[in-house]
C-alpha cells in the first residue's frame, strides 16, 4: 500500500476569491485514517487557513458532511485507502451558499426546521398523563427510523430539486416532521400538515431517492415525503367529503 | 433585527445543465419523466386507431398500413421499449413510495411491489387472450 496519498481541497477566502479554488496536499496514508483526519493533518500540520466543520469523529454529531470524489459522505466514516490511488477531491456541500473552504451555511435549512415544529405538540387543554407516556414497541418502529436523522444535510446536498428550488422544504426536514406525526404522543399533525402541504412542500419532491441513498443514519427522507403525500391527499379528500368534520 | 455584523460574501454554486448526468439516479429519473412522452404519444396513436375504427372498415386498412410502414415500425419499437421502461420504472418506486403494514408490522420491498406486477401480468394476459382470440 501507498504511503501516501493527496487530497484536493476546495478552498474559497470571501476576502479574495469569486468562486472556488483547489489546493492539493499530499498527507501519510495510514490504514485507519479517515478523509477528516487527513483534513485534520493538513490544518495542524501543513497549512492551518483550511476550514472545516467537524466535532464527534463518530458518526454522531453530523458536522463533517462533505463532498468526497463527487459523493456526500461523512468524512470521518470514509477511509482514505478506499480512494487509493487517489487523489481525493473535497468539497464542500452542495446546494448551500459556502461561508468559508469547506463550511456552509445551513441557515436556510435552520428555518425550514423551525418551520415544521419538529417537537411533540399536544392540544391546549388535552388531559396529561398521570405518569410517563407509555408506547408500544410497534408505536415506537412507525417513526424511529425518523428520529435517527442528524442533521448532516447530505441529503439536501444530493437533492437536485432543492438545488434546483431553493424553497423546497427538503429531505431532512420532512422526516423530521413525520417522525413527530408518527409519534403516538403528538398531536400537531394538522398544523404540521399546513406547512407541508404547501406548495413549496413536500409537493416538489420527485421521487428521485438520492436522499435516501446518501443518508449515513440509513434514514429514508424520500419515503417520508412519499408518506406525507399519502396523508396530504387522504386529508385533502377528508375535507372535501366532510366539511363539517374538518378541523 | 437587522444583524449588526456585515455578513460576509459567500459562494453560490449553480447547478450546470449537465447534472442529471453525474449521477445514475439522476439519469434514471431524467429518463423516466422522458419515457412519459412516449406514453402520451402511445394514447394518441391509441385513439387515432380508434377514430379510424369507428369511422369504418376502409379508415382501419389505411391506418394498419400507415402502422406497418417501416417508420412507424421502428417508432412504434421505440415507444414499446420506452413504455416499458416508464412501467418498470414506476413499479421500482413502488416500495420507495409506500410501506404498508400488515398487523402493525412493515410489509417486506418484495411484498409491496408484487402485487404491482401480478396485476400487470393479469392485465397482460387477459387483453393476449382477447388479441388471440381465445374469449
């Protein structure tokens, strides 16, 4: 096996540049490293202006989604030696404006979040219960797959018709809203509904799945977007049919 | 409130022309959406045949020798392939689009796309059987 490898940065300075830029640094190539410990042997060894998000080194926190050789990955779950002979190209997200090198602004993404209350809601007045609410293990399968989301944005980064329409409200935001509709204890479905249903909602999605195949927590965003059309249409119909019984 | 601190540039990045060929997702969905055009153009030769039907014995001939001019042929295998695939394409998304469950418990991918294709091959047979005039 090689002893090293290189790795193509894309670099952008708001001070100076226009667009991206590729700096290439040639790092050791050891059998356990990740692509984020080479990122981080470059900024403590060889060059400390490169810029990047990252924090658990375990899969967990989701901040060091990136673009590795034209795929979203989480770079510290990416070996090195699985891009051998190299080199490795680095970017950052797609889809997001860039702050900096390889960090983007995900604010957007922040108030889509907010907007799809991502919190169990209960109806002013509904009785609480005496203890814990207790679920069933089956209540708790129909969303935990949901709740696994991180909040990588590899899936808005693979997402065409949200770089094609910023306004869609996206992968992970759906399913983090359906992981709250699923859940037995809420009881903001029709709320949540309201948002979703909109136009910019989950009707942009066109089922290209790309969501699904990128997400490291093996969540499936597109399936989600698909359910909630499925509640959408039925609540659509429930309301033509019974007018009297809607809200 | 307007924040107090200038926000410094950033870098939009556009989508080139070309991305639905970066990815085989993306070609496959660009392909599927396209193989809707040849459906549509299939509805309509469907109810020129039908109008000529309609219209008597000598509007059938002619429009049974426009669909045997080779153009038509190749134009028509064309459509087969492509109607096929929008088929296909479709019944795939079926598992990605639905997951019904059965006594509280997730019905399997296979489970959820056969019905799809049993009805398909049902449909298939029953019109082979009125062509070959077996009903």
């Amino acid at each position: 096996m090689a002893d090293k490898i290189t790795l193509e940065v894309a670099r952008f300075s708001p001070e100076r540049d226009d667009a991206l830029r590729f700096d290439s640094y040639e790092v050791p190539l050891h059998e356990n490293w990740m692509v984020l410990d080479a990122l981080n042997y470059i900024k403590d060894q060889l060059d400390g202006s490169v810029t990047f998000r990252w924090s658990c080194r375990m899969g967990i926190c989701g901040s060091c989604g990136m673009v590795v050789n034209g795929h979203e990955r989480l770079t510290c779950e990416t070996l090195l030696a699985d891009y051998l002979p190299g080199p490795i190209r680095v970017e950052p997200l797609r889809n997001f404006p860039v702050v900096r090198d390889l960090v983007v602004d995900l604010s957007d993404f922040m108030e889509k979040l907010e907007r799809v209350k991502p919190w169990i809601i209960r109806q002013p007045g509904a009785p609480e219960p005496e203890r814990e609410f207790l679920q069933t293990p089956e209540q708790l399968d129909t969303f935990k797959q949901y709740s696994l989301c991180i909040n990588c944005m590899l899936c808005y980064s693979a997402c065409p018709v949200y770089g094609l329409d910023p306004h869609f409200i996206g992968p992970a935001a759906s399913a983090l809203s359906l992981r709250y509709n699923l859940d037995s204890r809420d009881q903001g479905s029709e709320q949540r509904l309201d948002v979703m249903a909109q136009h910019d909602g989950l009707w942009d999605c066109t089922v290209i799945g790309e969501c699904s195949v990128v997400c490291p927590k093996h969540v499936d965003p597109s399936l989600a977007i698909q359910e909630y059309k499925i509640s959408a249409t039925k609540a659509w119909f429930k309301n033509l049919l019974m007018p009297w019984g809607a809200k | 409130m307007p924040s107090a601190i200038p926000h410094p540039k950033q870098y939009h990045r556009r989508m080139p022309l070309t991305w639905w060929l970066e990815r085989w997702n993306y070609s496959w969905f660009i392909l599927r959406e396209f193989s809707s055009a040849f459906v549509a153009y299939w509805v309509v030769i469907t109810l020129i045949e039908i109008a000529a039907i309609s219209n008597g014995p000598q509007s059938y001939a002619s429009f049974q020798a426009w669909m045997a001019t080779p153009v038509m042929v190749v134009v028509n295998i064309i459509t087969l392939i492509f109607v096929l695939f929008h088929t296909l394409s479709w019944f795939r998304l079926v598992p990605q689009a639905m997951v019904p469950r059965i006594g509280g418990k997730r019905t399997s991918v296979v489970a959820t796309s056969a019905p799809a294709y049993v009805i398909w091959a049902i449909a298939s047979a029953v019109i082979a059987c009125f062509i070959l005039g077996v009903f």
